[in-house]
C-alpha cells in the first residue's frame, strides 16, 4: 500500500514542486491550498501521468474551524497521513517595526505560526498512533538570522524554527521523524506576496544573481524523506551560491 503525504500549500512553489517530487516517489497525495483552481489542475497533472491518488483540500490554514473541518471529514482511504509537509507560509509587507501593517502582521503570525499548529494539532495523533511518522517544517533563513525591515516575519520564522525542535524533542518517544529545511533566496511567488503584487520589487529581489528555485528544495525534501529509518536531518539550511547569510550576497 502507498504511503500518504500531505502537503500544505500546494498550489503553486515549493508546495506544487513537492507534491510532484512525492508523486514520482510513488506517495498518494494530500494537497491543501486556498486556490481551489490550482489544486485540480495539479492534481489533474499528477493523475493523468501517474498511479497516483490525489485529495484536494480547499481551505483557509489560519481558520482552525475550516482546518478541522477539513481533517476531520477525509475519507477513509486518507486518513492514514505517513508524511506532513508543512509548507504554507508568507511573509507580508518589509517596512521597519513603527510602520508595520497589522494585516500584515496577523496575516504572517496566522499563517506562519498557527497554521502549522493548526495542522499538525490534526495529523500528529494519527502518526502517534501508528508509532510512526515524518514531519518537515518548511521554515527559513529568517528563522535563522533576524534583517533589517523583517521583524514580523523573522520572529514567525524563528518560532516555526522552535516548533520544530519542540515537536522532534516531544515526538521523539513516538518514533516520529521532524525536521526542518530553512531555505535563503527562491524564487517562486514568495516576493510578489511579500511587496503586495508589485512585480518589479520582487523581481529586483533576484536580480544579478541565480537564486534556488522550487525543485531544489523538493529535491531536499526527497532526501530527508529517503533516509534510513535509524536516521532523522533535524535541519537543512540551504542558499544559492551567491548568498552566504540573510544580507550577504554577490550580485554581478
């Protein structure tokens, strides 16, 4: 029987690119988003040109109601989830602390923080259960390092970051896996979000420079994933050649 992955913001990025990547390592599929649109056509793509069984979740992470409205109610084929990917996560807005949106603030907070809670509330007791599990956090070098102008989202990436070291350390008794991939520059919509649809901040974001794209951190993914079972990646941070920390890069 295929193991079962849920992935959380599938419909476009990181998400759709790890969706792919576990299709192709023969996982049936779970994909969330908020882009109903987007999930059927992913999940057209990967029922068309695989074996793969694919279940869509059309809701709002940062809404518990909706989440465990939606966890609750997968059929039964589904409801044995072996892999989590906690992939849904924004940052919004990059002013300095005193100007600050509060949307924004509640928008990252909401769906950085709690809708990973949120969610792994939901498929931890199964996995605990079972005795068995995966869990990825999919955080970033702003858990890492705090930079001028990201306060909000640093602080919700650093306590994603301690998320995950406190699921690893209270699922450890439970023969449950968590780690996490903290990624610096990729290119995908995460900038556009970022600067509110404006296209050419985001594009200035990249310029001069190869950043990391989608499939390298599905490829990541893939070999957290593919380890032995005697053996946990608690932590990957991952950068493009020309960055070397949150604020140093080379651009030519």
């Amino acid at each position: 029987m295929k193991q079962i992955a849920l992935i959380t913001g599938a419909t476009s990025g990181i998400g759709e690119a790890a969706a792919l990547k576990l299709a192709s390592l023969s996982y049936n599929l779970i994909i969330t988003g908020r882009r109903k649109e987007k999930l059927e056509q992913l999940k057209k793509t990967i029922e068309e040109s695989t074996s793969i069984n694919v279940f869509t979740l059309c809701f709002d992470i940062r809404n518990w109601e909706e989440t465990d409205k939606a966890i609750s109610n997968l059929p039964e084929e589904f409801k044995q989830i072996d892999v989590l990917i906690n992939n849904a996560g924004l940052a919004a807005g990059a002013d300095p602390v005193q100007e600050g949106l509060l949307s924004d603030w509640e928008r990252m907070i909401d769906t950085n923080i709690k809708g990973l809670l949120y969610i792994s509330k939901m498929i931890i007791p199964g996995m605990i259960e079972k005795q068995k599990g995966h869990i990825i956090n999919i955080t970033s070098i702003a858990g890492k390092e705090v930079y001028a102008n990201g306060n909000v989202y640093c602080a919700s990436k650093h306590a994603a970051d301690a998320l995950t070291k406190g699921m690893r350390i209270d699922l450890l008794k439970h023969n449950i896996k968590v780690g996490s991939i903290a990624p610096g520059m990729v290119e995908t919509e995460f900038s556009v979000v970022r600067y509110h649809g404006d296209q050419k901040k985001a594009d200035n974001v990249y310029k001069g420079l190869v950043p990391l794209n989608a499939d390298d951190i599905a490829d990541t993914i893939e070999f957290m994933l593919t380890r032995p079972a005697h053996v946990n990646i608690n932590d990957i941070l991952i950068m493009p050649t020309a960055q070397a920390s949150a604020v140093y890069n080379h651009r030519s």
